[in-house]
C-alpha cells in the first residue's frame, strides 16, 4: 500500500477536482478516445453520408388517432418533416415548408408532417392554425428510427426508398437548399 503525506493527497485531490483539472483530464480522455477508436467515430460520421440508408417506415397515429403506417414509395420522393407546436423556430418556418409542399405536390413529391415530443391537443392547434391536413405523432419507435431529431428536422428520401439527406434544426438557407435538391430530383 502507498502511503502519502496528506498535503500531496490534498493537493493531487485539488488538481482532479478544481475546474481545470477536470477539463485537463476530460481532454487527455477525449484524446485517448479518439486515438484508440478512430475507427469507430469514422463510422458514425459517415453514416449517413457515405452509405446507403434505407428511410425508416413510420408507423403511428395521425391527428384523429387512426392508425397510419407509411413506407417509402417506389416513384415518390418522401419529405419528412419533424416539427413540435411550442417550437418557435418550427413556427417560423411551417409557411416556407407548406409553400414547398404546394409547389412539389403535383410532382410526385409526398410530404408528411410529424409532430415530435407534443401533445395531441397541441399538435391539433397548430395543425389547424397552419391549416396542415394530415399528421403524425412521433411515438417512441419513430423518433428512434430518426435518431431522436433536432426540431425543426426535413429528412428527404429519393424515388427508391433510400435517405438521401438530412437537416437538423432547418433554417431558412437550407430551406432553399431543400428546394433545390426536390427541384433537382423532380425535374424529369
């Protein structure tokens, strides 16, 4: 057993707990964890990004409580979009997104709103307050399917079922960037 004097257990005690010997030893930590699993962070990044990702089939209720299962559809492009009534930026943006989904509907572009971590007499009020005809409720098994979204979320899927991009947290710039790439796709 190793004794040692009470001033430099004092002090070592100090040194890990004051604030920055936290910080150093979370640092030295996160370095040790990027040097011994390299590997693995690279498969975490590039999961969406350099393999193919089928778009997860949601199943759920919509807002008058019937059963809805939806799987991507051979032929029509799938904009998901994740969205929550006490979510300000999602009420900013629900005006540009509907305007997206009255431009594309005729294009074989299927939108489909799904109210995440909200109340059912909620999400009915801001339905009606931005006239969205149908919707879901995001249960437990649609929020993991997605990996819990960050609000407002658009995750789009191509002709062939596949996930071909995602936006976390949408702002207005990449509301354009989402009308771009549904231009794009649906161009032929």
């Amino acid at each position: 057993m190793l004794c040692l004097p009470k001033t430099v257990v004092f002090a070592l005690l100090t040194t890990l707990f004051s604030t920055n010997g936290v910080i150093a030893l979370a640092e030295e930590k996160k370095e040790q964890k990027v040097k011994s699993s390299e590997a693995d962070s690279f498969i975490e990044t590039r999961h969406y990004v350099h393999n193919w990702v089928p778009l997860p089939t949601i199943e759920g209720q919509d807002l008058n409580g019937k059963a809805i299962k939806q799987s991507p559809k051979r032929g029509v492009l799938d904009v998901i979009v994740f969205i929550a009534s006490w979510c300000v930026q999602c009420q900013q943006l629900i005006g540009y997104i509907q305007d997206l989904d009255k431009k594309y509907n005729k294009r074989h572009t299927r939108f489909t709103y799904i109210f995440s971590h909200d109340l059912k007499a909620d999400a009915l009020g801001f339905a009606k307050a931005f006239k969205i005809d149908s919707a879901i409720i995001a249960s437990h098994d649609i929020l993991k399917s997605y990996h819990n979204p960050e609000l407002p979320s658009v995750y789009i899927g191509d002709r062939h079922g596949w996930l071909l991009a995602r936006y976390l947290k949408a702002t207005p710039k990449e509301l354009k960037k989402i009308d771009e790439v549904i231009s794009f796709l649906t161009a032929y």
